[in-house]
C-alpha cells in the first residue's frame, strides 16, 4: 500500500503540474487490480487529493475512480483484467475517455503509445509492490 | 464491502454538493497556501529542464534566432527613444486640446506554479484578482482567470476549446478567437468580405470582459471556402506557454 501512496503523490504532482494526463487514474486502476476491494478508500481519497490539488469540484474524481473499481472488480473474472493484454485495452479506452472527458484532449497515436508504455511499466512494477496482481503468490502444488 | 462501496459513492456526492455550495471552501482553504507552495518550488525548480529537449532538435534554428533578436534588440533601443518623444509630444498636445489621458492598466505580477489544461498562478482574491480577468505576458495575451481562491488562481488558456475571445486583425477584420483541444487556435467567424491574410497580427477586439488590443498571435494558414459565409485561419501564438515563468494579470484602474 505504501508503494502505491508513494506512486499516488508522484501522479498527482505530474498531473497537475506538469502535463494534463490522466497518471492519477492509472494509478488506480493499479490499485485496484493489486489490493481489491481493499482499496476503496485509497480510490476515494485518491479523487478528493486530486480535486483539490488540480482545483476541481471535489468529489467528482471520487466518483469516476470508484466508478472504475466497480467496474472493474464487477467483471474481473471475466474479463481478467490482470492479463497484460486485457488490461492495457482497458486502461486505453478508460484512459481516453477520460482525457476527453476532463482535459478536452484529441487522442493521437503518440498518446496511445505512451499510454501503452507506461501502463506495462505500472504492471511491471505493481507486480513488485503487490505479486497478487498477477497470481504469482497462489499456492503451487 | 458493497455497503462501503455505496457509502463512498454517497458521500462523494455529498461533498459534490458541498462544494457546489462554495461550503467545502472552509476546509479547502487550509490546505491552500501548502499546496501552492509546493506547486511553486517543483515548477520553477523543474522549469529550466523544459529546454533541454527543445534545444537538443534545435539548435541550428536556435543560433538564427539569436542572430535576429540581437538585431531587434538594437532596433528597439532606437524606437524606444522615439517613443519617448513622441509621448511627451502626444501629451502636451492632449492637455492643450483638454482631453483626458488614457486609462492606464495595473498588472498584478504572478508567477506561473502549474501548466496542466489550465495555468496556475500563485496569487488569489488577496491580491484582487477576480474572475474574468486578462492574463498577459508582455503585451501578449496568455488567457483568461477562470477561478480564484485565496492564494491561488486557474488561467483558461487560449488553447482551450471552452474559451472564445472577440478579436480583429490589423486590417480590421472581426471575428473570434477559439481554442482547439489544448492545441492551437482558430480565428473564426470572419466574413468572406473582411480581408485576411498570413502573418496578419490578430488582437482582442476590447468587447468582451477582455481589454482591447492585446496581442494574441499571426495568421499560420487560412481555412476558407467561397460557399460559406464565414472563412477562418489557425493562429500562432506568441507564446510557449509551457515556458512561461512569470506572468501579468490585468485589473482595469
């Protein structure tokens, strides 16, 4: 969990003072693949930190992250967002539609790619913080 | 877990509410000025390597551009005195003939702390900046104050697809300023009549909550087609706006 406040407040700077890209949300997503249903409350304060450091109308970032986690612990056995491939499709259109959504951006071929990227970088290293993510602490028989 | 869940949800709204209610103010203000002060060191600290990347591709157009601004440098030196003159030739006359002084501006001076779809700046309602306010870096406008609080402000840039701004040419064409998705920025709405051409000087036409003659950027290319009522151009801006360390805003005296 440390790592992913560590991760939350490394976003959040970027987001908000750098480049308008959705690093708050990927984290998230992260978040809520590694930790469950157990990261409601991080997801929570997550969008209230982001709302007042980005000067929004608080709550509303909430509301979208724990919109997403609904979604995604609703159909991960589905789904099983926690395969690379499944997960990065999701986090592309998440991510895109919530660029448009907020930042008013297009979505071109360098921010798919970038977003592709760093979304295998956050996977990479989740997994560290939180092996559940892809299975890698199950039992072997 | 479904009980938190829905309980989360509820009281997002709630604070949804509270601050369209302007009560949540109460307690955001608090962290106000911590946040504005981190904003600030991690911007100006990191500013500088901004122009690593630019001067990496270029370099050669770099050098060009020293060679030109040195010599605008020395041609403004020269117009500067002639300006001088012609102000106090100019206000003498005015006084002789009775007609009031223009009105001046106060620029309220900020630094930039943020660049993400809005600016931020670090000076607020303390300092009396209001919303709709002209923000401006030299005589160029960079956008508009869109929310304060007290220590703080958010500057709807030019680029910005929420934001029109009445402007005219130099050749007093009319028509309006819009931002395409944090991009760029279209000239629109002018009259297939009015003429327009490259590298014709676009500036905010004073109507509107905006002053008059601010400078917003040149003609890069022109979109127009006989058929249609109106023709519109891309504008490019004078400014950089990830650059940009310290900006002006503009409170009428």
């Amino acid at each position: 969990m440390r790592g992913f406040v560590i991760l939350l407040i490394l976003g959040i700077i970027l987001e908000t003072v750098f480049f308008p890209y959705p690093y708050t949300l990927l984290i998230v997503i992260m978040a809520v693949l590694a930790l469950g249903v157990q990261s409601f409350i991080f997801v929570f304060l997550a969008g209230i930190f982001l709302d007042i450091f980005a000067l929004r109308m608080i709550g509303v970032d909430s509301l979208i992250f724990l919109a997403v986690s609904a979604f995604i612990l609703r159909y991960n056995r589905r789904i099983n967002f926690a395969n690379y491939f499944n997960g990065i499709v999701f986090i592309l259109i998440t991510v895109s539609f919530y660029t448009f959504l907020i930042y008013k951006r297009i979505i071109n071929i360098q921010f798919l790619g970038f977003t592709v990227l760093i979304s295998y970088l956050l996977f990479i290293l989740a997994n560290y913080l939180s092996p559940r993510l892809t299975g890698s602490k199950k039992l072997r028989v | 877990m479904r009980k938190k869940f829905f309980l989360l949800i509820i009281l997002s709204l709630i604070l949804i509410g509270l601050d369209y209610l302007k009560i949540s103010k109460i307690f955001t203000k608090q962290a106000e000025p911590l946040i504005t002060e981190i904003k600030d060191v991690i911007y100006q600290r990191t500013h500088h390597l901004k122009f690593v990347p630019t001067v990496i591709f270029n370099f050669e157009n770099i050098v060009t551009e020293i060679g030109e601004k040195q010599k605008l440098t020395n041609e403004n030196k020269q117009n500067r005195i002639k300006i001088q003159d012609l102000e106090e030739e100019n206000n003498s006359l005015r006084k002789q003939l009775g007609a009031p002084l223009p009105p001046e501006f106060k620029f309220i001076p900020a630094e930039v702390i943020a660049i993400s779809r809005y600016m931020e700046i670090n000076i607020g309602s303390n300092n009396g900046v209001i919303q709709g306010m002209a923000v401006v870096e030299g005589t160029t406008l960079v956008g508009k104050i869109l929310k304060t609080t007290e220590v703080r402000s958010q500057v709807q840039l030019l680029t910005d697809s929420d934001l029109s701004v009445p402007a005219i040419s130099n050749r007093g064409s009319r028509g309006n300023i819009v931002g395409q998705l944090g991009e760029y920025m279209v000239f629109k709405d002018v009259l297939q009549k009015d003429p327009l051409f490259l590298e014709d000087i676009i500036m905010t036409s004073g109507e509107g909550e905006l002053p008059k003659e601010l400078l917003i950027g040149s003609v890069a290319k022109i979109d127009s087609d006989d058929a249609d009522v109106y023709k519109s151009a891309r504008i490019k801006s004078n400014n950089t706006y990830s650059l940009i360390k310290k900006v002006f805003v503009v409170a009428e005296k």
